[in-house]
C-alpha cells in the first residue's frame, strides 16, 4: 500500500497482495477500486492485517474487493500459491 498511498493521484486501481498494516487514508483511495488478496495461513504477515485495513478503507466509501485464500500461506514469492483470479 506505500506505492499507492504516495502515487494514488496516478492509479487506476490497486491490487495490494498480503500487505502489512499501517496507516491508510481512506480519503485517497476513495476514488480507486482496491482488491487485496492474502492467504489465511500467512505466518509473515497476518491476515488479521488485512482485514483491518479493508475495513478502514471501506469505512471511507472505498470499493474494496477481499479475496482471503483459506489454504495459502504467503502468496508472493517463488514456490507459492499461484493468484489464479486476475
């Protein structure tokens, strides 16, 4: 979520793939479309994280999409679980 938090003015959407939480304005993303994707059995980042920020970002009038993958660990990096959705 850095990279959109600071470039948001110039995206089209983003797609952030088991972020870390940390501080979002809402008010920045309002006009993008956001899907976040994490798998539930990430020992790196929490999903919970996920979660937290979906929810603020929604309490801002964001158009968030949540896909959790229930048997994937975390989904980025070689030797993970494919993202099949996009």
């Amino acid at each position: 979520m850095a990279v959109g938090q600071l470039l948001y003015e110039r995206l089209a959407a983003i797609a952030p793939v088991c972020p870390p939480f940390g501080f979002v304005n809402p008010a920045n993303f309002k006009d993008l479309p956001v899907w976040c994707f994490h798998g539930a059995m990430d020992s790196v980042i929490p999903v919970s994280d996920s979660v937290k920020m979906v929810r603020l970002l929604r309490s801002g009038g964001c158009n968030v999409k949540f896909t959790v993958y229930p048997d994937a660990d975390q989904i980025v990096g070689p030797r993970r679980t494919p993202i099949r959705t996009l």
